[in-house]
C-alpha cells in the first residue's frame, strides 16, 4: 500500500496548487484541464519516484468492442434520464424550442429542418469526443491506469471500485461549491448525486479497464459521458424551479438512472475480479 499512499500524497499536493489556482483565476477550461491532469501526473510522478516504468499503466489500445461499449452506455443512460424526466415534468427537455436553438448553435445552423438534428447530434458527439479526449485521459491514467487494477488486486472489485469512485466524486466537491460547476440547485442533493452518478459510473469504467487490459476504453466512456451530458442533453433541458435538480450530472434523475444501468457491471466485475486476481 506504500504506492497507494505515496501516489495520494502527490495528488493532493498537485491538487491543493490546481484546486487554488480555479479558485483563485476563474473555472476556464484551461484550468479545468490543468485540475484533471493532476490525477493522472500524480500516477506517472508515483512510478517515477519509485524507480518504476510507466508500461503497466494499460496503454495498449484494447479490443475495439470495449470502445463501442464506452460510447454506448451514456447515450443509454442519458436518454432514458433526460427522457423521465421530461415525461415527468420534472424538467424541461428537447422541446421545438431547445432543438431548434441546439441545431442553430450547430455545424447544420443553415439547414433549418427537424431533420438535421440527428446529425448535428452525431457531428457534435465525434468531435467533441475528439476533444475531449486529452482532458479525460489526464484523469483515467490516475482513476482506472494506475488506481484501480492495485486496489482491486488489495481488496477486491467492489471495495476498489467504491472507494476509487468515492475518491473520485469527492475530488470534485470544490468546484461544484465554489465555481460555476453546478446546476444551481441545493448544493447539499447536487453532491449527493454527482456523488452517486460518479460512484456508479466507475463500475463500468473499472470493468472496461480491467476485462480489457487497456485504459483507453475508460478514456472514452470519460470523453463520451462529458460530451453526451454537457454538449448534447444539457442544452436542450432546463432545470425544474425547485431545490432538487432532476437533470444534468448534478441530478437526481440521471444519478438513479446511471445506477441502474451500471449495476450489471458491478456483479460482472466482482465476479470476475476477486482480492489478488489482478495485476
């Protein structure tokens, strides 16, 4: 556990300069990179200090059914939150309005039809993901790289998975209090569901990282989620006008829903990767 607990020490080291710098200059997306980076520089500066090679941290490129498996799953739990909710009443969602300003802000802004919505959604998916990417593999070299297959090897798939997750969420706290990283709503039930979405969530991305042997396909879940959420379902919704956000990474509806698809993954995952099994 030496590793373990040297690899915290630089994360929250790096973290306490990062974390001061948003709060300090503003929640620029230049920073936020900077922010995710330190998760996985904390990994790379670990091996170093211990006289140890980076080549163990997955950076083989892994099936290609992996990858399809990543961009999928946040289009699965995306639409069906989005779309409860929205059936619901509990948030606005995709109405003529918010499409027609979603494709109006698109590639597609002059081809004015209904029609053109499904390819501004695919156009806006690719290149964001393509975009995406670099910033969300800074944080998986760290999470699922170099965290996950040694805690899992320690302790187990549903121990490693939840404290990584819980590591993982909680590292976001700071800026969801104290930048415009929020949806507005109550602070105290927008972290308990973030908290619950990224809890979940690292179950899928563990097992990618884990029956794949690769970092990458968890590299592309990340960048899938952040554009499918952000760029693409978060632009056409609006918040309910009450304390408890329904929608957006901070609501309860997406949290729940997230759970639910994940929770295969965490039954495949303990039953595939048990305390020792893994590298």
């Amino acid at each position: 556990m030496s590793t373990i607990l040297r690899f915290l020490g630089v994360f929250i080291a790096l973290n306490l300069i990062a974390q001061s710098f948003v709060l300090w200059s503003g929640f620029a997306m230049e920073s936020v990179t900077f922010i995710m980076w330190t998760v996985g520089l904390a990994a790379i500066i670990t091996l170093k200090w211990e006289g140890k090679g980076l080549g163990d941290l997955g950076w083989q490129w892994g099936e290609g059914r992996y990858h399809w498996i990543a961009l999928g799953l946040p289009f699965i739990y995306g639409t069906i939150a989005y779309s409860l909710a929205g059936m619901m009443g509990w948030a606005q969602f995709a109405t003529p309005d918010m499409q027609a300003a979603f494709r109006a802000d698109g590639p597609l802004a002059n081809w004015d039809s209904a029609v053109a919505l499904l390819p501004t959604v695919l156009i806006v998916f690719a290149a964001g993901v393509a975009n995406s990417f670099a910033r969300a593999l800074g944080e998986e070299i760290g999470w699922r790289g170099f965290l996950t297959p040694r805690l899992t090897q320690a302790w187990g798939f549903a121990l490693a998975t939840l404290v990584t997750g819980l590591f993982w969420g909680v590292w976001h706290f700071p800026a969801l209090l104290f930048s415009e990283y929020n949806a507005g709503g109550n602070p105290i039930w927008e972290m308990i569901s973030f908290l619950v979405l990224v809890v979940s969530l690292s179950a899928p991305m563990a097992w990618l990282r884990l029956k794949s042997g690769s970092l990458w396909p968890a590299a592309t879940f990340h960048a899938a989620h952040n554009v499918f959420i952000q760029r693409i379902l978060d632009p056409m919704a609006a918040r309910n006008e009450g304390d408890i956000t329904m929608v957006s990474e901070f609501g309860i509806v997406l949290a729940i829903v997230a759970a639910l698809v994940a929770a295969p993954f965490w039954f495949w995952g303990i039953q595939s990767f048990r305390k020792g099994g893994t590298a």
